[in-house]
C-alpha cells in the first residue's frame, strides 16, 4: 500500500465553518451587489466568525434528503461514517440560505415587491427539499434607517412582510448601502453564525436520537468503545494540597483491550508530566487480558485512575483544566490508535435526554465497594487553585462613626501564628473598590496622621511593605483616613505575605493573605444655624446700611463623641465691617452630644448700591477636633459660607443714649440722635406721645431741618412714676419730603421699654439693659 492512502481525507485537515449561501445578489453587473459580496469574502481576520460563503442563485438544486429510517433492525452498515458525509455537510448542504433583495421601507408599490419577495423565498424553501437549513431575508436600501421604535411605517411593513414570507422578526435584515457597508456586514454574520449554530445543534440532537434503533449485534461499529470520565475531587485546592482528580474508563468492545498509555493534557501544560500511565508490551499481548496490566480495560467494567501532582504557586486564583485525555493502543514509534477526548471527556455519541431518561426507569445493580456505577459518575473538568489558608489574624480598632473631614483613625493589629517566619509582610488599606464613583473622589487614605489629606491622596493605599513577622509577633499600623462626604462606605484591610511550604516533599514559596472589611458610616460633626437681628435682638429679614446689626452664630453638636471647638474664625468679605473687635466666644469649648455653642457679632454694611441676591457676608470657619483624638492628629477647619443678606438704605437714622435703668422719681436723661442718610435737606417734624408711667421735660412738638449727612440731637428728661418695665414716652417722626417713612423702622432702632427700680434702694445693683 502506498503512503497516500494513509493521509487523512481534506475535510479532516480543514477547519470546520458554517456554510451559508446567499442568494439574490449579481455579482457580476451589479456594482452594489459586488461591494456586499466583496464586504463578506475579502480580508476576512482571524477575528471574525468561521463562515464559509457561496454565492448561488435562488433555485439552485442542493442535494436530496432521503427518506428517513423508522426502523435499523435489518441494516448492516459498512462503516463507522459515510466518505462523502462531511464533504456534503461543509460544502453542499447550507446551516442558512439568505435572500438579498432591494427594497426600501417608503417603496411606491411596496405591495408588489412584498408579493416578489415572498415568491423567491418560497423557491428557496423548494430548492431545500425539505431540509432543516434556516432561510432569513436581508434587505439592500439606499438609506440609514432610523433607531428602532422611531419609524412607525418601517414596523408595520416589517411585519407585513415577516407575515408574507412566513419568517419570524430575528430572520429579517436590513443592509444599509453606505460608508460604513462592512460594520453593518460583521453585524450580519454574527446574527448569520447564530442561525447557523442553531441549525447544527438541531441536526446533532436528530444524529444522536439514531442510537436509541441500534443494537450490539449488528450494528457494533456504531456504538462507542471506550468512554471516558474525568473528576477533579474538589473544586474549592488550596496551593499546599496536592491536586487529585481521577480518570474512569469504561470499555463496551467484545474483548479485553490492553492500552499501552494514558495521558491526561492541561490548559498549564506543565503538569502534563505528572499524569501519565504507561505500559511497554509485545503487539500480540494487546487482546491479552492481564490483571496486572495498568491501562487494561475489561468489558462492561470501569475502571478508576488517580492521579496527583502539586499545583504552582503563580497558578493561585487560576483555573487548572483537563483539556484533553489521550488514550493509546500500540507504540507511538510504529503503528498506533490514539483515542483523545476533548476536555473532561464523555460519550461524545450518546444523546443527553436519552440518558436521562434511562437513568429515571433504570434500576442500578448493586456492585462491589471497589467500582462505581457508571451513569452515576458525573464530569468535573476544572478546578480552582486557591491560596494557602493563612495563619495570621487581623484585628481593627475604630471609634464609629467617622466624623466629616477628620482624620479618622483606624488601628490594624497584625499577629502571626505561623510557626516560620513571614516574609515580605504587604498591607493594602482603603476603600474597598467597586463602590459608588462620588465616594472614590471624597474618600482618602494616608499613614501619616499629623496633616490633613487634600485630594491628591488615594482612596486607597496598596502593598504597603510591613518587613517581616516572626512567630508569635504582633505589629500595629494606623491608617487614617479622610471622608468628605456623609455616607456609609465599606473599608478593605487586606494583608499578604509569603511562607514557605513543603508538599509532597517539595518546597513551595506560598503568598498567604488575610482580608477584612469593615463599615464605616460618615456623619457631620455638628449643624450651624445662622440669623440676623438687630440691637434689641429682634429677627432681621434684611438689614439697613450703615446701620449696626447682630450676626448670630450657633453650633449644635451632632455628633456621639465629645467635640473640642479649637477656635472660631468669622472671615467677613469686602462689603462688611466689624463694629467692635472680631475674637472667638467659644475658644477651647467642650460640646457633648446635642450641645450648642453661640456667638454674637456686631456687624455694618456700608452703604452699597443695589445688588441682585443681596450682599456677601462672608464665611465662619469653625476649628474642631475629637476630645479624645490625640495631640499630633490635625485640627479640622469646617468652613461654613454665611447666607447673603439684602441690605436698603434708610433716609434717617434715630438712636437713642440713656442709662441702662431708671429710679422711681429720679430724672431719667435720654438723649436722641437723629442723622439725615441721603444727599437732600430733611425737612423733620418731631412729636412725643406721653406715657402713664413717666412725666418728661423737654419738647413736644418741633420742626427742624437736617442737612446732608449731619445730625441733631434731642435731650429730654424722663421722670419715672412708677416700678417695673414700663413703656417710654413714644418718639414719632415725620419725614416731609418722604411720605411713606414710618415710625415702625425707628422702633427697631431705638428703646420702646425700661425697667424702673423701686425708690429708695442705694445699692449699686446689677443694671438690666434697656429694651
């Protein structure tokens, strides 16, 4: 016999694609056709689908689909498979036929070319003669059609003709002829190759149903003779345990078979070495059964193989995969028969619904200890290499919850308890990623503790080298960290290191780690209220220039952990003065939890034009920290922007200078000022309303006139009448060039009440203020 013979056939050397035709689509005259075709044939990269396409016309002839069997009892095949079976399956006999016909969705005579359409689909479907291959529809247009949903007549119509050519929505393409022609063309064969696996996958299921009509006797080549299963004993191997997984084999041949090797394959071809079996034995001992063969294989029992080996310390968090199992008849310097199973093995032949369906009527035997039934075997082609368990512990120390903008502590004490020394010790703290994106940005981490982390700083800190541990030693590391937002976040303190191992009297270096998590919820330190009012403490809603008023601060603590309010700092902007000395009230002010802290501020506008919004204040920056956070951990300084507030002018201003209290029948001296605001001569009238509790000197009734920018003062003296808190004779003015000047304005300046001691008292007592 001549070598040739023994060549494989060109469909066995070949790469195996999906044949697909297309129909409709004139190549040669046609410009559009040929671009379409040319997009599908030429330059296809590795990267694309394996597609195999012919051009053919709508009616071609493929080859007949016989007459299936109902019944194999008197058929005697000559062979495993038929010479010409996979030449027809790749080249002649289509997974899908595509239809290519032109025709845009706002067609005038849209009825008749649905009509023609449809025909040509249904000599496709005549030409196929009753096989299982998928037709689908591509239609060619001359314009980019709209997002789905938005062109109401391209859905009625494709459905219209979905209907026609008896086709379902998946089946129905639209071609766009445009610039981008060979995206649209890859996204047409990966819906192609879709098609065409479900064709194939139907066509396996209707092969595998065959075997259900076999029977032993005649039809012994078309059954499986050897089968094989592939079982890892656990998926979760730890890298200092020996992997072990076992190999079934079952024979169903006549005879006992004696294999000379058995050789398992890996995705990490390194421990292919380890898992091999092999027997050297004379040709004529192949059919020979021996007990003591280690590859022998007898009828209708299984046999089990073990193997062992120690997984690499770079495969820790990999996938170790069976890929292949090879199973040898003869020696691979002469004549051989190897039988290779992809992956975990199995019984490539053998139809899954029929196995289940055995295996729910079938009673099993009972076997002895040492074998296994062999439908109760199941496959397990992979496992996980994982890292070895670690010998250290983790602790974290915390005072929840974190405080907004402190440098929060978080103490991590690391002990170990391995019985060598760990090396190269690696800490990662930080925020645990995979977390909301606003909280990475306002989340930062540092190991230095004396200064306050701006945004440069991470969100978390990796593999931070700690030296070495000895056995029994303990390290601490603080980590502190700066959250700029309220929120709850979750924390990682993962620490890793190395240890070396023997396994199966081989040394490995493992890298052990431990990981904690920890959630921590960020809160604000306190709530800072902030009012206006003027100098008899009444709310303000605007304030008048050049006039004095009270800026109000109060700060309540919210937090759980005693607060130590540093200092205040009240930074007023370009249109406000300070009336007396700006200095902190609350310097070195211990709050416990829903205490408050207040301030008071006497503040002057000056006078401003009109300013949309109302004028800047400017800003109070609080300086705090955690009572009980020690000496070098940062002061935090929490800035608060003061509300805006409206500020009018006031034609006149009236204040008033009298003692902070009156004496029954003692003279009571008030002095009033009055001071013309605006660039105009003031023409005032003056008027006092008596009052029950007090007599007064002076005048009741006068009109005077003020000149821009000056003042008059008004003396009268009061003669108290009588004790308590009385009510002072009433000071009305009238402005004649401003009619709609009111008394109302004055009395927010000037005192309406004092308190009157009773006569007789010498003592110097404490004054109460004047309302």
């Amino acid at each position: 016999m001549s070598p040739t013979q023994w060549d494989f056939p060109v469909e066995l050397c070949c790469r195996p694609m999906a044949f697909v035709t297309l129909t409709g689509l004139d190549v040669v005259y046609n410009a559009v056709h040929r671009a379409v075709w040319d997009a599908f044939c030429a330059n296809r990269r590795a990267d694309r689908v394996p597609i195999s396409f012919k051009v053919l016309p709508g009616d071609h002839e493929y080859p007949k689909c016989r007459t299936k069997r109902t019944s194999y009892e008197w058929y005697i095949p000559k062979g495993i498979l038929k010479t010409g079976w996979m030449n027809k399956h790749l080249n002649l006999v289509p997974a899908l036929v595509v239809v290519f016909y032109e025709l845009d969705w706002d067609e005038q005579q849209w009825k008749e070319k649905q009509s023609e359409c449809a025909t040509r689909v249904e000599i496709v479907r005549q030409s196929l003669q009753g096989r299982n291959t998928k037709v689908a529809v591509v239609l060619i247009q001359k314009k980019t059609p709209l997002p789905p949903g938005e062109d109401v007549i391209a859905s009625e119509r494709a459905a219209a003709l979905c209907n026609a050519c008896d086709l379902s929505g998946k089946s129905l393409f639209v071609l766009p002829h445009t610039d981008h022609l060979v995206g649209y063309i890859i996204r047409l064969e990966n819906a192609f190759y879709e098609h065409a696996q479900t064709y194939y996958y139907t066509e396996i299921r209707r092969v595998k149903s065959h075997k259900e009509f076999l029977n032993k006797t005649t039809h012994q080549m078309c059954h499986v003779q050897v089968q094989c299963k592939a079982k890892f004993l656990a998926p979760s191997f730890h890298v200092d345990v020996p992997v072990e997984f076992d190999i079934y084999l079952k024979a169903d041949c006549p005879h006992p078979i004696r294999f000379s090797k058995l050789c398992v394959g890996f995705n990490n071809q390194e421990y292919n070495q380890y898992c091999v079996v092999e027997e050297a034995y004379q040709k004529s001992d192949i059919l020979e059964y021996s007990s003591q063969g280690p590859v022998c294989l007898v009828p209708g029992k299984t046999r089990k193989f073990t193997f062992k080996f120690v997984a690499k310390s770079e495969d820790v968090g990999k996938k170790v995969e069976i890929t292949s199992v090879d199973l040898i008849l003869g020696t691979e310097t002469g004549r051989c028969v190897i039988l290779n199973w992809r992956g975990g093995g199995g019984d490539a032949a053998s139809s899954q619904e029929a196995l289940q369906a055995v295996r729910s009527f079938k009673r099993q035997p009972k076997l002895p200890d040492n074998e296994v039934h062999w439908d109760s075997l199941t496959i397990q082609a992979n496992t996980m290499i994982i890292s070895r368990v670690p010998n250290i512990s983790v602790q974290l120390q915390h005072e929840p919850p974190a405080l907004t903008n402190e440098m929060y502590c978080l103490i991590v004490t690391v002990q170990s308890h391995e019985k060598t020394v760990a090396r190269d010790v690696k800490l990662t703290a930080g925020l645990k990623p995979g977390q909301d994106a606003n909280l990475t940005q306002k989340t930062h981490v540092t190991l230095n503790g004396t200064e306050i982390c701006d945004d440069s700083y991470p969100a978390l800190l990796p593999d931070i080298p700690v030296g070495d541990l000895q056995p029994g030693e303990k390290l601490e590391k603080a980590v502190y960290i700066r959250c700029g937002t309220v929120g709850t976040r979750m924390f990682l303190v993962y620490v890793s290191y190395l240890i070396s191992a023997t396994v199966e009297d081989k040394e490995i270096i493992c890298r052990c780690h431990r990981d904690e998590t920890v959630t921590i919820e960020t809160v604000l330190p306190f709530d800072v209220a902030v009012k206006f009012v003027s100098s008899k403490f009444e709310h303000l809603d605007r304030v008048f220039a050049d006039i004095p008023f009270l800026l109000m601060t109060d700060i309540l603590s919210a937090s759980p952990w005693a607060l130590t309010i540093i200092t205040s700092q009240l930074q007023l902007s370009a249109s406000m003065v300070p009336v007396d000395q700006l200095e902190s009230y609350v310097e070195n002010v211990v709050l416990q939890t829903g205490e408050s802290a207040s301030e008071c501020f006497c503040l002057r506008c000056p006078s401003v034009t009109n300013v949309q919004g109302g004028v800047a204040t400017g800003r109070y920056v609080i300086s705090w920290k955690r009572n009980s956070a020690v000496e070098s951990v940062p002061v935090v300084c929490t800035v608060i922007t003061l509300p805006h507030v409206i500020v009018e002018s006031i034609p006149l201003h009236v204040n008033a200078d009298l003692p902070s209290f009156g004496r029954v029948r003692e003279s009571l001296p008030v002095r009033y000022h009055l001071q013309n605001k605006t660039s105009l001569v003031q023409d005032v009238e003056i008027s006092v309303e008596p009052s029950d509790a007090f007599m007064f000197s002076g005048l009741k009734q006068i009109r005077l006139r003020i000149l821009p920018g000056t003042q008059q003062e008004m003396l009268y003296n009061f003669y108290p009448l009588m004790a308590g808190y009385q009510q002072l004779p009433s000071l009305n003015i009238i402005l004649l060039r401003i009619p709609n000047f009111t008394n109302q304005l004055l009395r927010r300046f000037i005192p309406t009440h004092i308190f009157v001691k009773p006569q007789g008292r010498q003592a110097d007592d404490t004054s109460i203020a004047a309302a």
